[in-house]
C-alpha cells in the first residue's frame, strides 16, 4: 500500500505529539514532588504511572484485534482521543494542587495515556511498515525518532512554563494539538492490511514462536532501564545529587535529544552498518553510561551522563520491533503489540517499585543507577542472541 504525503506527514505529527504526551508527567516531576504543588511523595509518585503501565499493556494486547477487525487506523484514532483525554485531565489537575483528589485524578490522567501510548505506538509503527515495506527498519526507526523529538521537548518545555508558573500550559496545548491531528486523520484513509492476522487471538497467541520471548525479555529490560533513566533522573540529580531543578530538567532534556537524535543517525547509517552490529552495541554502550551516570554529581557530569544514556538507549526499541516483524511477517501486529505491553511491564517495574525501594527498603537513587549496570548487561547478552539468528529464520 502507497500511502500519501499527506497521511506519512500526519504520522509523522502523531509520533511528535505522543512523545510530548508521554514525557509530560515525568518531566514535571519536581511539580507532583514540591510540597508547594502536588506535594506527593515518593511512593506516591512512582505509584501514580501504575495505571499508566496496566492500561498500555491492556491497549497492546487489544489493538490486534482491534487491527484486524477494523483496521489499523482505527487503533491509532483510539489511541489519540485516550491521549487527549489525559492531557485534557491532566490541565484540569492544576485546579486541584494540595487537595486529597489530587492523586486519584492525575492517575486517571495516566491511566489514559497508557491506553493512549499502547495503542497509538503499536498503530505508528505497524502502518509504518505497511508503507514502507522495502525499508522497514528505516521506517520503524524515524517514526521512533519522531516520538524522541517530542519526549524531548516536553521536559524543555515543562523547564520553560514551570518557571512562569504555567506548567499547566503544556498540557492544553496538547489538547488543542491533538484535536487537530484527529480532526485531520479521520478525513484519511490510512489503508494497511494486517496479514496474517484475521484468526482470533487465542489462535496467534498459539502460534507465537519461541524466539519471541527473546525479544520479550529484550524489551522488557530496555523498558526499565529507559525508565528509571527518564522517570527518575531528575530526582536523582535534584535530591540526591544536588543538582539545582533547572539544571537536572536539562539533564532529562538531553537524555531525549539524544535519544531522538541516536535514532535518526542509527537510520542514517542502516545503508553502511549492518543494524544488527548496532543493536550489539548499544547495551555495551549502556552499561558505560549508567556507570557515568551513578558517579555524577554535577550539573554538567549529569547532562553529559543522561545525554549518553539517552544515545545508548535510542534504537534498542524500534530495532527490537523491526527485527522482530521482520522475523515474523505474518504476525507484524501481534509481535508489536504483544512487544510493546512487555516493554510497559519494565516500565511499570520500574516508574512503580523504584518508590517503595526508595522509602521502605532506604534504597537510594544511585544505587538503582548502580542496579542498571547490572540489567544493562543482561541485556547486551539478549541482543547478542537476538541479533545471531539466522538471517532466513521466518514466523
């Protein structure tokens, strides 16, 4: 299927608008933790992506079905209107600053992105595929590094309004964005078949390949360690390093700029390096930079450290999906679904448990920073056997 300028260009908008919704809460850390604000603590915060995680699991899982019933367009517009009904709460929560609602109502707001991400993020990057089939890594990892140029303006964005007083700014223009991009999507046709994939669930669960729960167990390490990296950094810097607010929103500003700009040059370099040598090489980068990132203790060292965490991070996710639809043609939706819910299983470990290590274990920031080494490497192995199969291996 050929698609349109018009309709590339509106995925193209959706990915930005995603990453900006996405990075919204985490980037206001310092806001749901000042006791002048939401004044939640560290518990609370970490508990307030639960919902996130549980409901982007549940919309991965259900998006092949959706997908096969009704197509991949009317995922990705689930998934949009979820994302505005977050951001649109989420606006609506500066009204309720110190108030005993407060809570519940910002974890409504999570709740709804993570339906939103789930099903939005699975539509994007199988349309994305479907259009272009020729290059499917290349296409999977510009719209990732689309979602990357939104994660990073959001904490940019939060840095600039936070100190006006009008954090709450970014989150209505994310609702008058986003009704845009829909009122605009729904005139498209957005034709994608989803092959292979019309038998029922049950059926394709059945027929998953073993190799699968490799690029499972993949995800699923990349997904924590990508969270405590973008959920948990600013804090670490402010609290425990301390690291001036505004300087440690920089630092998570330049983990997503380079997460956004690694996955731009990993696509630029697909036609000269095999991906699969990059894709080995960036959990060994990993582990260096959560070294680096355990031993600072400044402003700069912190912007440097989360700046190469976020280059190591960059096209471990996309990869990991585009290899895998690659080795399962058959199940493109199913393989991206099922990868994207385990990736919010290591997410909701991470954005949820590092808060109660924190304050009922007396388990600091810096040594879940340590921790990462550790995953990082389990995860080079992962890589190492993923990027090993043999190349006419096929679902």
């Amino acid at each position: 299927m050929v698609a349109s300028g018009r309709e590339i260009g509106l995925l193209y908008a959706a990915a930005v608008a995603q990453g900006l919704a996405l990075v919204t809460f985490p980037a206001a850390s310092a806001v749901f933790t000042d006791p002048n604000g939401f004044a939640f603590s560290s518990t609370q915060y970490g508990t307030m992506f639960l919902p996130q995680f549980v409901m982007a699991i549940l919309a991965s899982s259900l998006a092949p079905k959706l997908a096969a019933r009704r197509g991949l367009k009317a995922v990705l517009l689930v998934g949009l209107v979820a994302d505005l009904a977050s951001m649109a709460v989420l606006a609506a929560s500066a009204l309720m600053t110190g108030t005993a609602i407060a809570f519940p109502i910002i974890c409504l707001a999570t709740a709804a992105l993570g339906f939103g991400f789930g099903a939005t993020v699975t539509a994007l990057n199988s349309l994305s595929e479907a259009f272009f089939p020729e290059r499917p890594d290349r296409a999977v990892l510009t719209v990732n590094a689309l979602l990357g140029v939104g994660t990073a303006l959001a904490p940019l964005f939060v840095a600039v309004l936070s100190g006006l007083g009008l954090w709450w700014a970014l989150p209505v223009l994310m609702v008058l964005c986003l009704g845009l991009i829909l009122v605009l999507l729904v005139r498209q046709p957005l034709q994608a078949g989803v092959p292979g994939e019309t038998r029922s669930t049950s059926q394709t669960k059945e027929h998953l390949p073993g190799r699968f729960w490799l690029y499972g167990g993949a995800v699923l390490l990349y997904g924590i360690l990508e969270t405590i990296s973008g959920n948990w950094g600013t804090l670490y810097l402010s609290q425990e390093r301390g690291v001036p607010v505004h300087e440690a929103s920089y630092a998570l500003t330049a983990f997503w700029v380079a997460v956004t700009l690694g996955r731009v040059i990993v696509a630029g370099l697909a036609s000269h390096v095999s991906p699969r040598v990059i894709y080995q090489a960036l959990p060994v980068l990993l582990a260096l930079a959560f070294g680096a990132a355990a031993s600072a203790h400044s402003g700069w060292s912190g912007i440097l450290a989360f700046g190469l965490l976020g280059l190591a991070c960059s096209a471990l996710l996309p990869l990991s999906l585009s290899f895998a639809g690659s080795e399962f043609p058959r199940l493109t939706a199913t393989t991206a679904g099922g990868l994207l819910a385990l990736y919010q299983i290591g997410y909701g470990i991470a954005a949820f448990g590092v808060g109660p290590l924190q304050e009922m274990a007396g388990v600091s920031l810096g040594r879940i920073f340590q921790a990462g080494i550790v995953i990082a490497i389990a995860l080079t192995v992962a890589a190492f056997l993923i990027a090993r199969r043999n190349s006419s291996a096929r679902a």
